[in-house]
C-alpha cells in the first residue's frame, strides 16, 4: 500500500479466547467509526489486524507466519498492525523482525488504533504497549451491531499470578469494569438483536461494583440487573477462578431463570502438590466442595473446565489423580492442554521439565477420558424438551443450528429464524452436538 494513503477497508483476524474475541470485534467497531469498510470473504485488505494470544507455545512464532502469509503476488503487503497479547509481550522484538508491520498495539491500548492507523498511513511506525489507568472502554464507540449471542468483557487481568501464566503481564492487574457502562453497554446489545449476553473475564466471578444506588455488588448482582432487560433471554459468564465463587453466586444458579445451568471453573490438575506448585489457591477437594454446593442448588447444570498436563515435576501418580477427579466430576465438556513454558513465568525455570512425548501420551489420554465424559452428557439430556437458541443455517436444507442451555451445539430441522427461542426435544447424541426435531410451538 503506498504511503499517504489512508487505509479503505479492513480485516481483524482474532486468535485465542473469548476475550480476544470480543477485542476484535471493538476494534472492528472502532475502525468502522473511522469509516473503514470490512473487507468481504475472499478479498485482499487495506488494513490487516492480528489480534494475537500469547498462552499457547511458540505464539510469537505463529505471528510471523501469519504476516508473511499477508504478502500479495505482485510483492506488497497491506497495512498491518499486531495486537493482542502476543504484541504486549513482544513489541519490540516483532516492530525489530518483521519490517512489514506498521503498528503494534497492546490489549489495553487499542483504542488508539484510529491515530496509530493514521501514523502508518503516512508512513511512520507505531507501537504502544501501555497499560493506562485510564480505561480504554471510555474511547470505543457505542455498541451497534450484535448476533443473538454476544460477548460483554466486564473485567479485565489478573491478580492470582498463577506460575505458568502469562495474563498477570499481558493483561494487568485485575479491573472491573463499572456498573453503569456495563448495563449501558448491554442495552445496546440487546438492542441490536442478542438475545443472549456471555459476560466476560479473566477473573469474571471477581467483577464488583456499585450500583447507582451506590450498593456494592458482586457478579451475581450484576446478573440480576442484566436479568432485568425483558429481552434479554440467557446470560452466561467465563471465565471463573475458584476463589472468586462466591455464595451469592453461587445462590443465582438457583434463583435466577435467565442465569443459564452452565458453569466454566477451570481446576488445571487434580494434584494438590501440582496445584500448590501452580499457584492455584484450591486443593483438588476444595474444588470439588464448590462444585457439590452448585449442583445442590442447581441440579441439571452441566460443568466445564480447564486441564493442564505435564506440568514441570508432574509425576504418573499425580497424573492419575486429575484422570481421577474427571471420572468424579462427569465434565459436560473441557479444555486441556499441554503445558508450555511461557517466557517471564516462573514455571518456565523449574526444574523437571516433563518430556514432550510424556506430555503427548497423557493428554491424549485426558482427552481420551474428557471425550468418554462429554459423550455420557450428551446421552444423559436425550428425552429432554429445552429452549435452543438459534445462531445460523445448517448445512441442508430447512437446517438449523442453535445451542441448547447446558451449550451444547444443536441441529434440527423446521420452521425457525437465527434469534429465534425454538422448544425442541432432544433426540440423537454425539460427542459433540445432539440432533432434536421441533416440539409444537416455538418460545420466541
């Protein structure tokens, strides 16, 4: 792209979690403030944005991949700006290697993306990687566009420094987002068509406020508030820390309709001297009281979590232990990984470092396990009538696919619209979605 060109269209390629999820999207939004155009399917960009994550091994790496697959046939490249965690961590270096990009721009400083764009245009390069204390939501343009299920980051970084985690430096410290902007901020979103709100956090059960009565509140208040908004029919929230699961959050499973019977609380090992070496604040049986306390209040929710193996030092006995707390908790569904030293984090210089064909063998083996659960889920809601939301068209004909309230992917066939609340009983199971056929009259 010549310089002093000011960019016309643009693409923003999010990578990583939910949270990088809804941080393309603002930024889409605000370029689209700026009169930028998204560039359709298929098509070359003005303007590229790597919204980047920075937990898997080797990220930095996969970066410059990218940006070299952004070069052109006749040579030239678009505008290309870094975001993201990976550019918080890596500025320098990647502004140093890859003289293609023009801006890198971290997590908490993409509201500058507009003037760092301008700068680049003109030919001169940008990086910002600070971390103001005054927040970037205040600069973003209002909410105008949403599906039926949309993101709402309500709190932001990480206080709990977690051994192998990168997010307490990529992300800062913990910040909750204040009350007002966040119900604002929904309004327009319901607006807009949600009809579903999946509330947002590295630490989200952390989130408090006041409200404009000026009472404190915690999640579960905000979640009430939310519940409040008539066409708001489901709330969701990810993701939570143990530590932050608090009674009256807990309670909400119970007594709020909308608070749907799902819960993500990753526990990363069954380990206690695994967890201890991590960081985490729980033991493998604190962690499993909370979740005999949510199951109390709501019998049917279906649990979710995160797994970590081969930690450094994990032993096969240690190992055996987090297959162990699978088979008691009965996942409806998880992530695991295997472990990957992170640059900076204090795992990354202990001592037995787990080999990587070790480190294959068990996760095939927890996934192996973690699959066996989620099937046993899927069979165990057959005969159910639920709501399904539904997200987009199926691949044949009359084809719908939504989500059910425990969020598993659903598929039936009949009369509906993306939005819609449709009733269905859930016919088939798979390890991975259910096929229900329409029961007699729609909710919504």
């Amino acid at each position: 792209m010549p310089q002093d060109q000011s960019p016309k269209t643009y693409k923003v390629k999010s990578f990583g979690c939910q949270m990088n999820v809804y941080d393309g999207e603002r930024m889409a939004e605000l370029l689209a403030s700026q009169g930028l155009t998204a560039a359709p399917d298929g098509t070359d960009a003005d303007l590229v944005v790597l919204n980047t994550c920075h937990i898997r091994e080797k990220a930095a790496e996969k970066v410059y991949s990218d940006i070299g697959r952004l070069k052109r046939d006749d040579g030239s490249s678009p505008l290309i700006a870094v975001a993201g965690c990976v550019a918080q961590a890596e500025g320098e270096e990647i502004m140093a290697r890859a003289p293609s990009v023009k801006m890198v721009v971290g997590p908490q400083a993409y509201h500058r993306l507009p003037e760092m764009v301008r700068e680049a245009a003109a030919g001169r390069r940008a990086t910002d990687t600070d971390m103001p204390a005054e927040t970037k939501f205040g600069h973003l343009p209002a909410r105008r566009r949403s599906g039926p299920s949309a993101f709402l980051t309500v709190q932001e970084g990480c206080d709990k420094f977690c051994t192998y985690c990168v997010v307490p430096y990529t992300r800062g410290a913990e910040a909750s987002r204040p009350y007002a902007d966040l119900i604002t901020e929904a309004q327009r979103l319901v607006d807009a068509g949600a009809r579903e709100i999946t509330l947002l956090g590295q630490n989200v059960n952390a989130w408090t406020g006041e409200d404009t009565k000026g009472r404190t509140l915690g999640l579960d208040g905000l979640i009430r508030a939310l519940a409040a908004m008539p066409d708001l029919a489901r709330i969701r929230y990810t993701t939570s820390h143990p530590n932050d699961m608090t009674p009256g959050l807990i309670e909400a499973h119970a007594s709020e309709p909308k608070l749907m019977p799902f819960l993500h609380l990753p526990v990363q090992s069954g380990s206690d001297r695994v967890l201890k070496a991590m960081n985490r604040s729980h033991t493998a049986e604190s962690y499993l009281r909370i979740l005999e306390q949510v199951r109390a209040v709501r019998p049917d929710i279906a649990l979710s979590g995160d797994f970590i193996v081969g930690f450094p030092g994990e032993t096969d006995a240690e190992f055996a232990d987090t297959l162990q707390l699978v088979e008691t908790v009965s996942y409806a569904q998880c992530f695991s990984f295997k472990y990957s030293p992170r640059p900076g984090t204090p795992a990354a210089t202990m001592g037995d470092q787990i080999a990587p064909e070790v480190m294959d063998d068990r996760l095939q083996r927890l996934q192996a396990a973690l699959n066996r659960s989620q099937l046993v889920f899927n069979k165990a809601s057959l005969g159910r009538s639920c709501e399904v939301l539904v997200e987009r068209r199926g691949k044949l004909p009359g084809q719908w696919l939504g989500k059910s309230p425990w969020l598993q992917s659903v598929h039936f066939i009949g009369d509906a619209a993306i939005g819609d609340l449709v009733r269905v009983d859930l016919m088939e199971a798979g390890p991975n979605s259910l096929s229900a056929r329409p029961a007699l009259q729609m909710v919504a």
